[in-house]
C-alpha cells in the first residue's frame, strides 16, 4: 500500500512528563517506523530542564524500552527514529526561554507544525499566546489540547476564549483518546452499519444501559494532577461522556466531522440537570481505602504522598437521564474508579424482557437480552441470547449463550488509540476530536453535580482496594431493579 508521508514538526510541551512518554513518543516511534511520517519531520521536546542531545537520546530510548513491548523495540529502527528527534529548553512563563525553540522552528516555517500541549491546563494560555507573540503561529499550525479542558464551565470557557485569540478553531483539536480507540470507534460502525440494531435502539426495546471504565492501577505519580482532578474530573466528564454519546446519538448524516460532533453535542445538551435531591439519589463517589489486587497488598489513597487529607474522589457512579424522544426513561448508568478488582472498559446495553413467556411453566426463567461491548482489555462484542439446551428432555429447558459478534482473532499489531489520534491531526482530521461546544455542554452538565459534592449533598464513601467500589454503587442500580453486569 502507497502510503502517504507527512512531512511536519510536531513539538510535544510537556514532552518529558508520564503522557509523553508512556504514549506519544511509543506512538511516533511506531508511525515514524511504519512509514507514516516523512523521515525529514522532526518531534521536538519541550523540556524544562536543561538537556543535552545526548541525554535526551538516552532517555528516549530508555523509556521506549519500558513503555514498548519488547517484541515492538528494535535497535536499528531506534536507530532512523533518533534522527527525527530533537530537544529545546523552555520554562512557559519566560517568553526569552523560547528562543532555542523558535531558532529551530524557523528553519522550516512552511512547514505543517503540530503543537501537542501536553501540559496542566494553566500553560496552554500562555504557550499559546508567546507562540504567537513569538511569530510561530503559521497557516500550517495546529494545536492539540490534552484533556481535561480546565477544571469546570468557567475555567474551560476561559481556556477556550484565550486559545481562540491565538489559532482558529480549525486548528485547535482538543483530544479525549478514547476516541482513538479502534474498539470505540467500532460503536458508530455497529450502530450505523447493520440495520438488525436500528429498530431496537430506543427506549421501547433498552432496559438500561451500562458503562463502565474499571482501572486497576492507581494514580501512577501523578498524584498533583490527580488530587485536584478525581474521578469525575479525569474520567466522567471526558472519556464516559463520550461513549455515552456514541451509544445515544442519532445517525449522523454523514462522517464528516462536524455532522459526528452536532448529534454528540445534541444528546450532552439534553442530559437532565440533576437537582440537589437526584444528585443524593442518582450519585456515588468514593475514595479507595488499603487492600489487595492480585494478592499484592496495596496502600490506600490518603496513604499516598501527602494525601492524608485528600477527599478527591477516585470512584464515581452516576444515573444519568436523558431528556428526549429516543431515551426517555432509560437509565444510564456510569461507573469508574482506581484500584478496582480488574482492569475493565465495557458497555452493557441490556434490552427489555419478552412482553410474555410461555416458558414460565417448564421451570424456566428468562434472562433479558444484553449487547456486551468490551472495549478493554479484551476486545469483544457479545449478544447474549435465550436458547433451547439441546436434548430429548420433555420440558423445553432454556439457557442464556453468547452469540460472539466480534472475535478479533488478529496477530496484527493495534495501534494506540495515540497513534490515530496523532495522524488525524497529522491529516487535518477533526472528527475523533471534541469540537468548543461539547466540552462546554459536558462541563455545564457535570458543573451541578461537582458543586453538590462540594456541598457534601453526597457523603464521600470508602471502598478497599481490589473490590467493584463501594456497595453504594450496587445499591444505586438495585434501587432501579437493576445490576452491574460483574462475574
Ligand atoms: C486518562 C486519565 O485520560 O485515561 C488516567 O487521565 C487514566 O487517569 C487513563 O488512567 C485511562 O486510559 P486507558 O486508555 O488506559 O483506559
């Protein structure tokens, strides 16, 4: 296959902290390797400390070899990829600490120039703005903002008018990479591509539905970041929200960028505001206490550095309603949190039962029907069905089975969602990105229930480590007949 080089210099801020180079550097490692970028473009790091080239080639390769499986590094590719790389040192704030960056830059001002901010949001302002004042903001620029954007409505908002003043919308994509993920992208595909879902998606068919994104891993050092973020923060208001999006939107009328992001801003806008007294009802949050996970012990979260008096959620659940034709009375459910049982990412649509059944009388129950989307770590789409249990029995016995949709067999390599994220922009393709709006209609939905937290309207739980969260989140779906799909 002919593929399509793209020359460009892509400066990573923040280039030296975990995202970099646990993520981005592992993903332009293998694009670089798989002939998607021409081998003349060059990945800049932004780094806060003075550096040396040799160092700095060091420590790439250093992390590379942590962060790569060892069957994915290779010494000689290493080799060709070290040629793209370069260091400069800047300090945000210091307008004059730039000059090394831009010295390297003007070699090429023609050039494409993607600027990934991969920072706290505080710096993307005044990165923004001396990239500007400093001329470095060409026709060929692009930005790319990490999530999340700003910590609630007003501070997103002001985030957002400032990066304005200095690229264009066009230019700015704002990454949730759980977009990029093949397995969440295969949701539109699912949806808009086999008419046997078309007539059952609604609310006359769905029970409830389901998303959960477990984590068995804890804060990982980024304790600072994290303590001022928390679960609904780092994880709701982006990553959840976004496959609850894909899984209530209307059929766009096309792929086309803004057609995707006009129906997911439609379903962000009709979530129902929960009053004082739904967010009591309809929200959990938690914090892990001491435990084990996999039979390690494990520390409790206020036992981290300097956490002793943290009351940052690391665990959420929510009933979420929305308020329009398609989904009216049908639950949706949300749950994540750190330092669960098991690394776990799934979507449980979980249809109606049959209106009567002329089983009852064989003994038998029925169970509902559910669509089990796996995102991670295993990817597979189930469909669980209702089905004879094969034999000369003379009652008809049934038993639920697993119709496999999707195996995904494959030796291939899947590429990070990082890696498609990278490209798109790379392409000048916004659709996996999340456009101005829907971070604001995410954080004006989000905004009341973190206010009522704040009020104490629901009481901060504890949940050990190594366990599905606190039983307040089971009673929170049993209070609705219903239950969290966990074997
Ligand atoms: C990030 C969060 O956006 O997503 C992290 O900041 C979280 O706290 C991570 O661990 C989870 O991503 P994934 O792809 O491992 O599910």
């Amino acid at each position: 296959m002919q593929l399509n080089k793209t020359l460009c210099d892509i400066v990573i801020f923040g280039g030296q902290g975990d995202l970099s180079f646990r993520k981005l550097m592992p993903a332009l490692y293998h694009l670089s390797n798989d002939g998607h970028l021409d081998p003349l473009s060059r990945i800049i790091t932004v780094a806060r400390f003075d550096m040396s080239h040799e160092e700095h080639i060091a420590l790439i390769y250093e992390k590379l070899t942590e962060f790569l499986k060892p069957d994915q590094f290779d010494e000689v590719k290493f080799a060709t990829f070290m040629q793209q790389l370069h260091v400069v040192t800047v300090s945000f704030e210091d307008q004059s600490s730039y000059q090394g960056l831009k010295k390297l830059l003007d070699l090429h001002p023609q050039r494409e120039r993607l600027n990934y901010l991969s920072t706290a949001p505080d710096f993307f302002t005044v990165i923004s703005k001396t990239l500007s004042i400093l001329g470095l903001v060409t026709p060929q620029s692009r930005v790319v903002l990490e999530k999340p954007i700003g910590r609630d409505l007003h501070s997103a908002r002001l985030i957002n008018s400032e990066v304005l003043k200095y690229f264009e919308e066009k230019q700015i994509y704002r990454i949730d990479h759980y977009l990029g993920k093949d397995t969440v992208q295969n949701i539109m595909a699912l949806r808009f591509s086999n008419r046997i879902f078309m007539p059952l998606w609604d609310a006359n068919n769905i029970e409830h539905v389901q998303i959960t994104v477990a984590e068995s891993v804890g804060v990982e050092g980024r304790w600072g970041y994290y303590d001022q973020y928390g679960a609904m923060r780092d994880m709701i208001q982006n990553h959840l929200m976004q496959l609850l999006c894909l899984v209530a939107m209307e059929p766009p009328y096309s792929l086309h960028a803004d057609s995707v992001r006009d129906e997911k801003v439609k379903v962000l806008r009709s979530l129902r505001p929960m009053s004082a007294a739904d967010i009591e009802r309809k929200t959990v949050r938690a914090q892990y206490a001491q435990g084990s996970i996999d039979g390690q012990p494990v520390p409790g979260y206020r036992e981290g550095d300097g956490m002793q008096h943290s009351n940052t959620e690391t665990f959420a659940a929510l009933r979420v309603d929305i308020d329009n034709w398609r989904w009216n009375g049908v639950p949706f459910y949300l749950r994540s949190g750190k330092r669960m049982r098991q690394r776990n990412s799934e979507i449980v649509i979980q249809f109606k039962s049959v209106p009567h059944s002329i089983f009852l009388n064989q003994g038998n129950s029925i169970s509902e029907n559910k669509l089990v989307i796996s995102l991670q770590p295993k990817e597979s789409i189930q469909l669980k069905l209702m089905n004879k249990v094969p034999g000369l029995s003379d009652q008809m016995r049934l038993q639920q089975v697993d119709l496999e949709l999707n195996s995904r067999i494959d030796s291939t390599r899947k590429p990070d969602a990082y890696e498609r994220l990278l490209l798109d922009v790379i392409r000048s393709n916004p659709t996996l990105f999340m456009r101005l709006d829907e971070v604001e209609a995410a954080w004006k939905w989000a905004d009341v229930i973190l206010a009522g937290w704040a009020d104490n309207v629901t009481p901060m739980k504890s949940y050990q480590a190594g366990t599905d969260g606190p039983t307040a989140s089971i009673q929170l779906v049993v209070q609705d007949g219903a239950s969290w799909n966990d074997e």
